[in-house]
C-alpha cells in the first residue's frame, strides 16, 4: 500500500470497508512507520468518540444534511431495490464515511474544549489538522462523482479549507480544465481566486484560458485577469479572439481586458 492512499485507508479501515488484502497491507504499513501509527492511533480516537455520541451538536457542518436531504429526494424517484443499491454503492459509504468523520473530528473538539478549557495548544492543532485531512480527502471524492451537484458541492468544501496541498489545487484545476458542466467550472475559477498568491495557481488559471470553449467561463476569466493585472493573460486571449467559433461577446470581454492590462 502506497503512503498516498493510506489516509484513505483509515476511514475504510474504521468503518470495515476494507478488503482482507488491504487490511494486512495497511497493518504492515502501521508496524513499519511509527508516524503512521501515531496519525491512526489519533484518528481511530476520534472515530471511538463520535459512536458515543447520541445526539450531534447544533455546531456541525450543515452540508451533510443538506447531502442527507437530496439522496433522500433521490431515492424517492427510484424503485426499493434501486435505493438500497444506491446506498450501498461503494462511493456513496465512502462519500459518506468521510462526511461523518468531518462532523465526528468537530464534535469531539467543540466537545472538548467545552469540557476541559485547559486544553493544550498542541491537542488542537492536531485535531484541526486532521479536520482538514479528511475535508481534503472528501473533496477528491466527491470531485469524481458522476452528478455535477456532488462536484459543485466539493468545491464549496475546497472554500472551507483554512489551507490547500497542491493536490487539491491540482484537482482544481483538472475540475476547471475538464469538467463538462460550465457551473461547475465557474465554482472551480471561484475556489482559485482565493489562492491567486500562489504562482502555481496564478500560472495555471493562464494555462487554463485555452482550454475553455464556454464564453461564460472565458468572460469569467478575462475578468479575473484584470483584477490580477496578469500580462501572460494577453497572448492566450489574443489567440481567442482570432478563432472562428468564440462567441462574439466573450471576445468583445477579452479584448476589454487586454486593454485593461496593457
């Protein structure tokens, strides 16, 4: 087992997803990488919380229940044999495997501190960490999910994140790049601005100009160049505006910006 899909794996471990090969796998891993260990040890603390707990707190993520609300209207379309399929589908309990774990990590913080105020500075940090870890790692989830609300749903969970990994940049930008519903793409370009500070993501919003065929998503990105004052921005819309098929309006917006930065 790769050190990349461990983290994965300790969701499926807690909440017996995983195969009997992958178990002795991730076992091994545990023996061999005492870091490891450590990070499961204080996850599997979490999870052992948040089954003692018998009535949520009024402080959690309200998206799961939003999540909760449309599978139910979903299941309502569908035969009962078809909703049971659908529940038990194998992204679904790991979508939702990630989801509770994000609500449990919260739990058991607000529970804590409300507990003991005395909590050291060094217990938080590491519970907030692996807050973000497992919101990251719902986040790659759902961007693979085949419904565009599921992938509009893991950007809105990207603008929870206090920091990025360039993973999560990275899968942003493939949304952007690749994606086939234009709302999700405009969610995407939402998302980056945030991190516009970063070169990497500076130079792939650049990048990304050429590849979009929406003249909302292009108008989109002609105006966010402006704000940036990015130069490199000039050439890719100028390549645009010559092509036959641009809506005439995106290349009207795109030219506005090239004057506008210049």
């Amino acid at each position: 087992m790769k050190i990349e899909e461990f983290k994965i794996a300790i969701i499926d471990y807690l909440s017996g997803n995983l195969a009997d090969d992958k178990q002795q796998e991730f076992k091994q891993l545990l023996k061999e990488n005492s870091n490891l260990q450590k990070e499961f040890n204080t996850t599997k603390a979490f999870w052992n919380v948040s089954k003692e707990t018998i009535e949520p707190s009024t402080n959690m993520d309200m998206n799961f229940y939003a999540m909760l609300k449309a599978e139910e209207e979903k299941r309502n379309q569908i035969s009962f044999t078809q909703k049971l399929q659908s529940f038990f589908s194998t992204k679904l309990i790991k979508q939702f495997a990630y989801t509770f774990a994000i609500l449990a990590v919260g739990f058991f913080i607000g529970n804590q501190l409300n507990i003991n105020s005395n909590t050291s500075k060094e217990t938080l940090k590491v519970a907030k960490a692996e807050t973000e870890n497992v919101r990251s790692q719902l986040v790659l989830t759902l961007l693979d999910q085949p419904s565009a609300n599921k992938r509009l749903q893991a950007v809105n969970e990207v603008n929870k994140l206090n920091d990025v990994t360039e993973t999560i940049l990275k899968a942003l930008f493939s949304t952007l790049n690749n994606d086939d519903n234009v709302n999700v793409r405009l969610s995407a370009i939402e998302a980056l601005k945030k991190y516009t500070h970063i070169p990497l993501v500076r130079e792939g919003l650049v990048t990304s100009i050429a590849n979009q065929t929406s003249p909302l998503v292009q108008m989109e990105l002609a105006d966010l160049m402006v704000i940036l004052q990015e130069k490199k921005a000039v050439k890719p819309f100028k390549k645009l505006i010559k092509e036959d098929d641009v809506n005439a309006s995106a290349k009207e917006k795109m030219e506005e910006s090239i004057k506008s930065i210049i």
